[in-house]
C-alpha cells in the first residue's frame, strides 16, 4: 500500500492501554520490568507459508506452548472467541494478531509466541494478519514492557516487511536479539 504504519509512542501507549486495560505510567525503562526475551523463547517462534483460515492460524501459532502445557487448549478456544467481535482489540495494526484471555487459571506458564505467516491470514475484520503473536500472562502488572515493545516492532511496516523476509527461525531470534527487541 505504501502506507506506512509507523505509530507514534503515545498512540500504542493508548493501543496498549485500551488492550490490556490499565495505564502505563509505572513504566520508567526496561530495566524494571521483564523485557520480551522473558517471555518470548527461541523454541516459540515459528515461521510458515501455511495457507490456514484464521482460526487454525491460531492454533498453530499456540502449539509450541500448548505441546509444553503452557496453556490448553480450553484457553486457546476462548483467545478465538475475541475475534468474532468486529472491534477487537486483539490486534496491533493491520497485520498483527494477539490472541489472549483473561484466563488466568487456565494459564500454567507466561509466554508470548511469534508466528510469521508468509501467506497472510484474513480475520473475520478484514484484516490480513502476517504474525500472531499468542499471550498468556498471569501478572498483568509486569508484562507491560515486553508487550508495548512487541507493539512497537509489529506496528511498523517496514518491520513486518523485514520480519516476512525470513525463513528460518532461528535466524530471525537472532535478528531479534541484534536489533536490540529481546
């Protein structure tokens, strides 16, 4: 589209905010709070040129944490359910999916995943979804960071542009941690 996507910090403060439903004052800098790397393991990014309908897409973006019993999939069912409202919130621009619930009790181990899906994923709003990025957390109060900082890479075109690029895994955690996003 040529378009860009560049937000500006305080609109994905307001992103952030309206998503998980508290303020981000407390936030100083990333040492006080984890950072993405906390949440986000090397074995949890995956990269696919699967052509999936969004539901599945889901699923498969949940499997890494579902195949160590992070979650079950009683909490990936109801991350779906936010979808089917047409204003969710569980989005970060266009192109970024976050399933989460506010299921803490069916949540065994935080986490935030990182799908790359190199055919895009069509939501039931329209939107083309090129990385779903799954979240469980328990602590809502200490996540903050690491998600702001996810918002930040994902709601940039140029990053999801750079991001779909790659076809290894391992590679792009290493890309990752270079530029200084982990």
């Amino acid at each position: 589209t040529g378009m860009k996507r560049m937000i500006e910090g305080s609109t994905i403060k307001k992103h952030v905010e309206d998503i998980w439903g508290c303020e981000l004052i407390q936030i100083k800098d990333k040492d006080t709070m984890p950072g993405l790397m906390h949440y986000l393991h090397q074995d949890w990014v995956q990269i696919t040129d699967k052509e999936l309908d969004w539901k599945d897409a889901i699923r498969y973006a949940f499997e890494p944490m579902r195949k160590v019993n992070a979650i079950n999939n009683q909490y990936i069912e109801k991350t779906m359910q936010s979808f089917d409202n047409q204003l969710s919130y569980s989005f970060f621009g266009t192109e970024a999916a976050i399933p989460h619930a506010d299921e803490k009790t069916l949540i065994y181990e935080e986490f935030i995943g990182f799908t790359v899906f190199q055919k895009p994923i069509q939501f039931p709003n329209g939107n083309l979804v090129h990385v779903i990025a799954p979240i469980a957390i328990r602590n809502t109060s200490k996540h903050i960071y690491a998600v702001k900082k996810l918002a930040e890479i994902v709601m940039n075109e140029e990053n999801i542009d750079w991001i779909i690029s790659f076809t290894n895994e391992s590679a792009l955690y290493q890309a990752f941690i270079e530029r200084d996003w982990l």
